[in-house]
C-alpha cells in the first residue's frame, strides 16, 4: 500500500505545484487583496469540514441506537482528526473548530463574510446548494470548487472521499503565502493576528499529525483493491484542479479590484 501511496503523489505532483507556484499568492499586497482570498477561500475551509464529517458518518456509528461499525482502526483515524478539526483552541484558549476561527479571522480583516454565512444560512433553512449558492451571491469558482466536494460526498464511497481529504487538502499554501501575511502582520498586526494564528495552527495540526492519520486511513480503506486506488486518484486530481480554478477566480478577483483602484 506504500506503494500505491507513492504513486498518487508522483501523478498529482504537477497539479501540486500548480497550487504551489499559483500567481495569486504575489498578487495579494495589502489587507484588502488578502480579503478577497479569505472570501474565497472560506468556502474549501467549510467544504473541508463536509467531507471530514461524512467520513465520520461512514466510518463510525452516528446515530441512536449505537453499534460497533467499520474497523475499530478506521473509527479511531477518523474520530481523531474530527476532535482537532472541529474542537481546536483559539488564540485564548478557547475551543472553536477551525471554520470559525477563520470566520473570526475574516471580521477581524475586514473581509466581507456574507456571502459565506449567507450560503450557510440558506442551507441550514433546507435550501439546495444551487439554490443557496444563488442567494448567497457565491462566486462561481468557489460553487464549483464546493459542487465538486458534494459530488464526491455523494457517491457515498468513503475511500475516493478519504483520498480527497487527504491529498486534495494538505500543504497546498507555500512558504511564499506565509512570507507575505508574516509582512502584513508586521504592518497590521491588529488586523491580520487571527489569520496568522489559524495559518500557524494549519501547519502544526493539519500538516504534521492529522497528515499522518489522513494516509493512514486512505490505506486501509482503499487496501488492495486496485480499482479503488485508481478511482481515488482520478478524484484527487479533479479536486486539485477545482483548486487551481478557484484560485484563479481569486486572481482574477484582485486583478478586478486593483484595475478600478488604479
């Protein structure tokens, strides 16, 4: 199985440092670039957490009454990240999942988060996604990046979502992304600490232990069969190029507002 590991990264490689080497990170120069992003971006940190709670959904036993379910190994993977993804500790200490502690990040920016929690609130009233993604005011590349997740999230196969999870969401923000909210911090530090925090807390729990656990459970699920391998695959690269077209949307977002700015 660490083989099949090593080829998923050795195809995705390329659309990998197409995320890493995206354009948009040196377009972002001031607070008000670095909102456009956060705009966008909230919406994979929410989507993230759809796919981390359908995993739990399929993986262990979430309703009453309760029964053992799936493997025992799976269970603990899964429950593990959920416990750091949406319990973590703020800047105080205080529990929060990482969603809303980017959405405390965005206010504190300045950064517009209606149409997020527009999106949300629609949902939350039964609304379809298209129908919330149209009364939210969504921009069209980050629906598409969530329509995307949602596709995988309905076919109800645990090993192509866990797969995603794992390969379509780690590490993808360079050195050069934290180089340029490390020099906003130092010029607005009263508006950029939270981001920095959360982006802090990113690499310490997503990138290290939550990676780890993430292959771990992408292993056991995808095990020997080597249609699910190459299923898992071709989801992953159709999520990381969601990723590229989302980012591209940024782009051309920021470019949008520098061009009547000028």
């Amino acid at each position: 199985m660490e083989n099949h590991i090593e080829q998923i990264q050795k195809s995705i490689e390329p659309l990998r440092q197409q995320i890493i080497n995206h354009k948009v990170y040196a377009a972002i120069q001031d607070i008000e670039g670095l909102g456009i992003f956060m705009q966008y971006h909230a919406y994979a940190v929410w989507d993230f957490m759809s796919l981390l709670k359908s995993l739990q959904n399929s993986l262990t036993c979430t309703v009453v009454p309760w029964f053992p379910k799936g493997s025992p190994e799976s269970r603990y993977l899964i429950n593990e990240i959920v416990l750091g993804e949406e319990s973590d500790v703020d800047m105080e200490g205080n529990r929060k999942s990482h969603f809303e502690l980017y959405l405390e990040a965005m206010c504190q920016c300045g950064a517009d988060t209606a149409p997020i929690t527009g999106f949300i609130s629609e949902l939350m009233q039964g609304n379809a996604l298209e129908q919330a993604f149209q009364k939210a005011g969504t921009p069209e590349k980050a629906a598409q990046f969530v329509s995307n997740t949602f596709g995988i999230i309905g076919s109800n196969k645990d090993y192509v979502q866990a797969a995603v999870f794992t390969f379509g969401r780690e590490d993808l923000i360079p050195d050069m992304f934290h180089s340029i909210i490390n020099d906003l911090h130092a010029h607005f530090p009263e508006r950029i600490s939270i981001f920095k925090y959360y982006l802090e807390r990113h690499i310490e729990v997503d990138g290290d232990h939550h990676s780890h656990l993430a292959l771990q459970m992408t292993s056991n699920l995808c095990g020997t069969n080597e249609e699910f391998w190459q299923e898992a695959t071709e989801a992953v690269k159709t999520s990381l190029q969601k990723r590229i077209d989302l980012w591209d949307g940024v782009y051309d977002s920021i470019m949008a507002r520098k061009r009547v700015t000028v």
